[in-house]
C-alpha cells in the first residue's frame, strides 16, 4: 500500500472512531474496524480485551510521567490528544496546553470534553504533526501516534527541537506478533506503521536527546526522552 493510501485511511478511521475509541478507558472499545463482521466479532472477543489492558497499563505510565515532570505554569504540547484524556489531566496539573490532533472529530471532542475545565489554559487546534512544528513547550506527549505515522524523522524534527522532554510510544517492527499481523494483514486492522528500536535509538541521537526511560509495553515500547 502507497504511504498516501495508509495516511488517509488512518486519518479517515480517526475522523469516525476517536469517540469509540476512547471507550477503552472506561469500559471497551466500541470501535468499527476494518474487518468483515465474523471476524470482526473474534477479533473484539479476544484482542480488545488485552488492547484495553496495554491501554490502561498506558495511561498509568503517561499519569506517572505527568506527576513526575509537569509543573504549574508549565507550557506542555498533548500531540494527537485524541478524546483530551491527557489534555486534562495536564490542565488539572496547571499547565498551558497545546492540544493538538489532525482529526477534526478529536478537536471537537477534546474542546467538549474540557468544556467544564480551564479553558482559558488551552489552545486546542487541528494540526498534523508530519506537517507542522509544535510551538516552544517544557514538555511534550504523544501517545498512540506513532504507530499511525511512517514518517518518524519528519515526526522527531517538527517535535524534538521545541521540547526539553518527550513522551511517546511505538509499536515494535520485531516483536513476533507484529511479523505475524504484519503478514496476515486482517489482523492488522488499524492499518499500523512499524518502528525499530535501532531506527528510533539513532533518530534520538541524532536530535540531540538521550533516553530517560524505555519501558516495554503491549507489542512495542513507551520511552521518555531527555534533552542532552
Ligand atoms: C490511538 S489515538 C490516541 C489518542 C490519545 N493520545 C490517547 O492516548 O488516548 C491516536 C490519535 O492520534 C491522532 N493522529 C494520528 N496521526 C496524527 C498526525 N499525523 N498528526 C496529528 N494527530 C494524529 C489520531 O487522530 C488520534 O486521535
């Protein structure tokens, strides 16, 4: 499949199921997958299940990161917020927020979900990270977005030089059920992109940052990074 393919396949499945999706954090997915209904039906039984699981195990590692390094007035950039989950918890935290996603149906559901928050404290704004830089932060997350994106040099570069310290995470190339969906792609039903721990390591490097944590999680990796 063409890059431009995957790219508006993914951004069309966003654009419908950010609002579904983030279900996971309250109970399931309620997501519509690509996938024809009997398998779609086993696919719900038995993956959502452990994806709900590395979703929570998620959201734990992105709150303790948010305890540990955002402080009052401090600005950070929530990059791909999605349904605003992490965009609030930052605010509660009393930081500025840059939320940021290229799905007009997250920016809307972002900007509902944070009505009843500061909103004076947040810009929330449709954006694409492959195509624009985020603006100066202390901090940044983004978290499930790299595995909708091929570009990761063009997704270091519009990030990495603007921030002192960057949360993430990544879905392993090698990991054995990854070369396993990969292969059979009706497993792989929100049409993924793959990264390598040595492609992303040297990236890191090479922007000048090194890695604070890296912590396995789900089928790929959850790393801090830290301006050198
Ligand atoms: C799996 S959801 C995660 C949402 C939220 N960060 C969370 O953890 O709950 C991925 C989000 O990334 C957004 N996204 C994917 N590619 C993007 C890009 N190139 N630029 C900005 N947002 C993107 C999608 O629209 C979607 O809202």
């Amino acid at each position: 499949m063409d890059k431009s393919k995957n790219y508006t396949i993914n951004k069309d499945y966003w654009e419908k199921n950010i609002e579904s999706y983030s279900g996971f954090y309250y109970v399931n997915s309620e997501e519509n997958i690509q996938l024809p209904f009997g398998l779609s039906v086993l696919y719900k039984k038995f993956l959502f299940p452990l994806e709900r699981k590395v979703t929570l195990e998620r959201y734990n590692n992105v709150c303790a990161f948010i305890d540990k390094h955002v402080k009052k007035g401090m600005k950070v950039a929530d990059i791909g917020c999605g349904s605003g989950v992490f965009s609030k918890k930052l605010l509660e935290k009393g930081a500025y927020v840059y939320a940021f996603d290229y799905a007009e149906s997250a920016v809307e559901l972002t900007k509902k979900n944070l009505s009843t928050v500061a909103v004076s404290n947040i810009e929330v704004s449709q954006f694409d990270i492959t195509k624009n830089c985020i603006p100066d932060v202390d901090a940044a997350i983004s978290i499930g977005v790299l595995p909708y994106i091929d570009e990761v040099d063009k997704y270091f570069h519009n990030i990495l030089p603007h921030t002192d310290r960057f949360l993430f995470n990544y879905i392993d190339k090698n990991n054995l059920f990854n070369l396993t969906r990969r292969m059979m792609s009706f497993l792989d039903v929100r049409s993924y992109s793959y990264h390598s721990q040595k492609e992303i390591s040297s990236l890191v490097h090479n922007n000048g940052f090194s890695i604070a944590e890296n912590k396995k999680l789900g089928t790929g990796f959850i790393l801090e990074l830290k301006k050198n």
